[in-house]
C-alpha cells in the first residue's frame, strides 16, 4: 500500500470513530462520514467492501492500539505486578472521568448495539475483550507469582473484573458520574489486596 493509501483510509476510520463514539453505529449514514471527511463515496469502496466491515476495521484498529498501550504497561520492569494492574484500572477511571466524558470508549459505546447487528462485529469485540482479558489474567498470575496479589485464579478473576469493570462503565454512562467506577474500584483494591 501507499502512503496515500493509508492515510486516506486511516482519515475515513479517524473522522468515523469521532462520529459513531458520539451517536453509535447504526444511526451512522455513510454519507455523514464521508462528507465529514471530505472523501468521496468510491473512495470508501475501494477501502472497505461494506459499511460492516468499515465497522470491523474500526473495532480492530481500537483493539490493536488498546492492547499495545496495555502490553506497554504490563511489560514494564517494576514496580510489582499489583501495581502495574492497579494502574490499569486507574487509568480506565479516569479514562471514564476525561475520554468517555468525550465519548471516546468504542467498547463500551458500541458492544450491545453491534452485538445483535453484525456477528462480524460482534466476533470482533469478543475477541478483542478476549484479548484483554488474557493479558489480565497473565498479570495476575505474575502477580501471584510474585507475592504482590493474594493466590487467585487468574483466569477467573480477570474475567470477573473486567465484567465488572465493563458493567459499571456502562452504569456510569447511564448515571453520568463514576459512583459505579469508584465501587469498581473499591472492590478491585480489596480483592487484589494480600
């Protein structure tokens, strides 16, 4: 691919996130994307087969860069492996308090509206959260291994605390605030707490 290439599909996903993160996926029109981007309609076809897999492309490209910064932090050397997961969790707080204030949270905007659209969409971010919750659940076994978090079962407990986690953003979204976060993140502490 050219340079031209990539940067015109990576303006039409750039200028689509900003308007499906505030309005959602299905009240989306192709035409609202593409006037804002300044790109004509054959432009769009010749990057994406369909609106669906302009979603998927959408999806992936979240994923890809979400787990990259979390294998970013995840990686680091020190401090513990508690640390480096409470840090994760902090930053999903006050990524509820700026970002989602914005709008920005993809998943958590898009899971349940997709879900019942598109299976493509929906093989997507399951494998995308999937994703997220191996590398969860590999810090925690670091941490169990380490002495920093009390013997666990990684798996489990990464899926039960990115639900949780995932379930009070959205009532956070709902309430407006982030009461649910600040449980969220209450409970986490005390579980991970030795």
């Amino acid at each position: 691919m050219n340079s031209r290439h990539d940067n015109t599909r990576q303006h039409i996903l750039e200028t689509g996130r900003r308007i499906i993160v505030g309005k959602g996926f299905a009240s989306v029109g192709l035409n609202e994307i593409l006037t804002s981007a300044g790109v004509p309609k054959g432009s769009f076809y010749h990057y994406f087969a369909s609106k669906e897999q302009y979603g998927q492309a959408l999806l992936q490209e979240y994923f890809d860069n979400y787990l990259a910064n979390l294998d970013e932090l995840f990686a680091a050397e020190s401090p513990s492996a508690l640390e480096r997961l409470m840090r994760y969790w902090q930053r999903w707080l006050g990524m509820q308090r700026d970002a989602c204030a914005e709008q920005k949270c993809l998943v958590v905007k898009l899971a349940g509206e997709v879900a019942d659209l598109s299976d493509a969409m929906r093989i997507t971010l399951r494998d995308g959260t999937d994703q997220i919750v191996q590398r969860i659940a590999r810090i925690i076994e670091t941490g169990v291994t380490d002495g920093s978090m009390p013997p666990l079962d990684p798996r489990m407990t990464a899926q039960t605390l990115y639900q949780m986690w995932l379930g009070a953003s959205l009532l956070g979204k709902l309430h407006r605030d982030t009461a649910a976060l600040e449980n969220a993140m209450a409970f986490t502490r005390k579980l991970l707490s030795r």
